[in-house]
C-alpha cells in the first residue's frame, strides 16, 4: 500500500462525508438563522424555540435526503472493495 493510496482512500472518505452531510448541516444553519432573526426582532429569548424547529428540521431533511446519503456511503463502499484485489500483489 503506497501513501498515494492511502491520500486517496482518506480523501474520497473525507469528500462522501461533507457530500452526505452538506446538506443537513444547511438545512440546520437556514432555519437557525430564520429563528435567530425572528428571535431578535420578537425579543424573545426561549432556547426551545431554536431547539425544536431545528430538530424537526434536520429529521425531515435525513428523511428526505437520506436514499441520496445511502447511494454516496454505497458508492463509497463499492469503491473500497473494489480495490481490494489491487492491493494483493
């Protein structure tokens, strides 16, 4: 196993994550930043406000992202075995 190799396998790893969590993550950042406006311009300071919408959230868009999630960690997989007879010499 050479360190070409091992960069590339960690780098693909590390490009499925952020491509599987993207979008997530900016789902969860949109609605906090809509709820943090509305909180300043309200003046209303409850931190289950931010909480609860936020959750609901980040389990709609698993919900609705997760089979595009599934086939980024699938096609990940398929690639690590299928490089494993180049790696028996």
């Amino acid at each position: 196993m050479t360190e070409n190799l091992v960069i590339d396998v960690i780098k693909d790893g590390i490009t499925s994550v952020i491509l599987a969590a993207a979008p997530v993550l900016l789902i969860s950042m949109a609605v906090g930043l809509i709820i943090s406006i509305f909180q300043a311009s309200t003046q209303i300071q409850e931190q289950t406000l931010t909480f609860v919408p936020k959750i609901i959230a980040v389990f709609a868009s698993i919900i609705i992202f997760g089979p595009w999630m599934l086939h980024i960690f699938v096609g990940f997989a398929e690639r690590m075995f299928n490089m494993i007879p180049n790696l028996i010499r």
